[in-house]
C-alpha cells in the first residue's frame, strides 16, 4: 500500500509502526452547525483510508475529535443563551446520524474537548516547563514558534518571506502570519460563563492544543497516520506537531494525509452564491446518503472535487446499473476475469486510494458479468464494497406506492398527454424530493423508491 506523505511531499510505501495495529487521528467537526458537504468530502475520504487499512488486513484504532469549545461554539451558545454543552450535543447527534446515513464507519474514540481539559492543562504546563511556551500581560499562554527550530517543515515554510513576531488569539487566523499562537486563552466577557480554572488563571484552551492533547491520550506520543483537509494542513497541524513534539522530544506522526477542497458547480462553497448544502439540505431534495458518498469518493482525495447535481443524477444510474447485475450474482467460485478486476482494484485503492479506477475496475466486472453470467461473483462484488460502501445486496422488495405520489403520477401523466413539460419536469422533480424515482418509456411512467 502507497500513500502521499504531505510531511515528505511524497508517495511512500505505507504500513503500522508496531504490529497490526494502524493508530489514526482524524480531524472531526466543530459541532458549532450542521457540518456541510465540504466537511463530508474530508470525512468519506478518512473513510475510504480507514476502509483500504482493512481491507490489506489490518487492524485500524481511529480517534475523531469533537471540537466542542472554541471561539464559535462559545459565540453560537451565547448568542442562543443556552449552556454550551446543550448548544453542541443537538450538532454532536446531527453529525453522528449524518454519518450513518453516509456509511461511514466508527471510529474507536470521539473524544470531546470539553471532557479533556486537564489533560490539556497539562501539556500547556509542560511546554512553559519547557521554555517553549509563555504568559502574556492578560493571562493567556502563548507558544513561541522561534523557540521550536522545525516549525514549518509540514507546511514548509520560508520564515524569511513571512510575516513573524505577532500573536495569534483567534483559533483560526490569517495563514500568512506565522505567529506565537495561543495555548490557553485568558477569560474575556464575551466568553460569559464558558471557563476553566488553571495555573494561568480562568480561561479555556485553544483550538491547536485540543488536538495534541486528546490524539496523544488515546494514540501515544507517536502515532501511524494524521489526516484532515487541506486547510487544516497549516497552521493548524503545523501547530499540533509543535505542541506535540517540544512537549515530547519524539516524532508526533509518522505520515500526514490531506484531501483537496470542494467546489459546487465550479465555485467555492458560498451561502451568499447559494450553493452552500448541509447532508440535509441534499436529502431534502430527494437524494440518498448512498448516491450522495458515490459523488463524494468518486474523485481522487488530492484532486479538487466538483459537487454538482448532474454529478448526483450519474449516480444514481450508476447505481441503478450496478444494483440490476449485483441482483443476479450469485456465490461460488469466481471466475477467472472476476478475479482479475479485484486484481486491479486492489492496486488501484494500495495505489494512493486511487478510487477512479477502482471504481473503472468495479464497471469492467459488471459489464462482463452482465454480457458472461454473474455467477461466482457476489463475494468479489463484496469485496469491493468493503472499500466503496455503495453497493445494496439483496433483493428490492417492490415497494407500494402511496397515495400522494400516485396522485401526482396521475397529474403527471396528464401534463404530458398535454405536453406541457414544464409541469411534467416539476412534478417529476416533487416526486423525486419524496424519495421517489420517475422513469419515462413507451409503455408510459414507472416509479421507484430512490437507490
């Protein structure tokens, strides 16, 4: 299995430090909303990592953190006057419901910031200890970036072309200025009842020091893999290696991985362009958590992927596609081309998580089997799937229509009897946000439960 190692900026053969066992941290959501397709997009591809780990035939220990305390889970819980452990579950079980209705496996550990404060405290302490970190007039701590020689070798900084010297307070910040950043952030009213005491006074930690602390309890103090998405690259994991290794003196992680952004429609995900979606807003519209993951780990992890809804449709026919040949396969022995496309789809996903082509290998196996015969090829097409996690099996039950969509078949059967397609493409368009799939032919309009 190869990996892209951003800390190296190359492809490298990739397997566990000790053992069989993978330890893997992954850079969960910021329970401050509902995560948004973009977040999902870094999520399928852990997913897809966790999923390749596996099936080599490794054991994988994944921690997701919960960002529960920062500066806008702080806003947003006291802007709605409520406590902030109230105003971050109702996100905490919309990202954990999101999650099942993308497939997506569980992690061993979510940890949540707010129940690891201590053991934040005590790395901050241990980095003042050191002389790495430092208490500024207002009783915030502030870590040095001088005083750590190899900070910038993830992101690769040039600290001469660099703004330098500032401090960071705010838990995102500028990524042109390479600053002392805050480990713990003194109390200010705007915080209202949000606090911890500490050695420094009343505060809370900084969103830097939430990942160091809670990956290095569960994982140890050098661990297998890191990945996020591409923002995340710096400053904030440039931040957790600092933390991590002048507290420690060892490597912090031995390989990082980031996937690329996403773009809707070719632009960058905006409420203001309107095409800004939450998971919700997609199934709203009537497509399922399986059409939706197709569409999100059907392009390559370090390539920008584009969302858009024509993107939707092809899945759902390829599905559609996959589904009728994956019906009539049967168990046994598979036959000979069978294994060959698993043969290729297995260097494809050890070759970097290239999905494109494994996906290429998965329509190769069915265009054969459906012009050969699926017999002898359920257990390949399962094999795949324990990578892509798309794939049905089973027979569909036919599902009985209810009476408001046969109402609205009925008003659509009339429309193009008077060729009026508008109303036909609208209904047919209703009818496919309540889950159901309109199909045109001669013999007229067939409807089925969406894939």
């Amino acid at each position: 299995m190869k990996v892209y190692n951003s800390l190296t900026r190359r492809e490298e053969d990739f397997a566990p430090i000790e053992n069989n066992l993978v330890r893997m941290y992954t850079c969960g959501p910021t329970v401050y909303n509902f995560a948004h397709i973009g977040n999902f997009r870094a999520y399928t591809f852990e997913d897809i990592l966790r999923r390749v780990i596996e099936f080599n035939g490794w054991q994988v220990k994944q921690v997701m953190n919960l960002t529960d305390v920062d500066d806008k889970t702080i806003r947003g819980a006291n802007s709605s006057n409520i406590p902030l452990r109230d105003y971050t579950k109702t996100y905490k079980d919309a990202f954990f419901a999101d999650l099942a209705t993308l497939n997506i496996e569980k992690a061993e550990v979510y940890p949540a910031a707010t129940d690891h404060i201590a053991e934040m405290i005590a790395l901050v302490s241990t980095l003042v200890e050191k002389g790495v970190a430092y208490k500024s007039e207002d009783g915030s701590v502030y870590f040095n970036v001088r005083k750590f020689p190899s900070y910038g070798k993830l992101a690769h900084i040039d600290f001469d072309n660099q703004r330098t010297g500032s401090r960071c307070a705010a838990d995102e910040y500028d990524k042109e200025n390479v600053g002392d950043f805050a480990l713990w952030k003194a109390w200010e009213e705007s915080d209202g009842p949000v606090w911890w005491d500490s050695p420094w006074g009343r505060g809370r930690p900084g969103w830097h020091i939430e990942c160091s602390a809670m990956s290095m309890k569960y994982l140890g103090e050098t661990f297998d893999l890191h990945t996020g998405g591409i923002d995340n690259l710096f400053p904030h994991h440039e931040n957790e290696i600092a933390q991590a290794e002048a507290a420690t003196g060892k490597e912090f992680v031995k390989t990082w991985m980031h996937c690329a952004h996403l773009k809707v429609n070719g632009e960058k995900m905006s409420k203001s362009l309107g095409n800004f979606f939450t998971l919700r807003d997609l199934l709203d519209k009537g497509w399922s958590g399986r059409e939706i993951r197709y569409v999100l780990i059907n392009a390559h992890y370090r390539a920008g992927l584009n969302f858009a809804f024509t993107a939707l449709e092809d899945a759902r026919k390829s599905l559609s596609r996959i589904d009728a040949c994956v019906e009539k396969a049967t168990d046994g022995e598979a036959p000979a081309w069978a294994l060959k496309h698993l043969d290729d789809f297995t260097n494809a996903v050890n070759d970097d998580l290239n999905i494109p082509k494994a996906f290429a290998s998965l329509f190769e196996l069915v265009r054969e089997a459906n012009s050969k015969g699926a017999e002898g090829t359920l257990g390949v097409f399962k094999r795949m799937d324990e990578v892509l996690g798309v794939i049905f099996f089973g027979k569909k039950e036919k599902a009985e229509i209810p009476a408001e969509i046969v109402e609205m078949l009925e008003k659509r059967a009339e429309a193009r009897k008077a060729k009026d397609w508008a109303l036909s493409d609208k209904l047919r368009d209703d009818i496919a946000a309540l889950g159901w799939l309109v199909k045109d032919s001669k013999e007229g309009q067939t409807c089925t439960p969406k894939a």
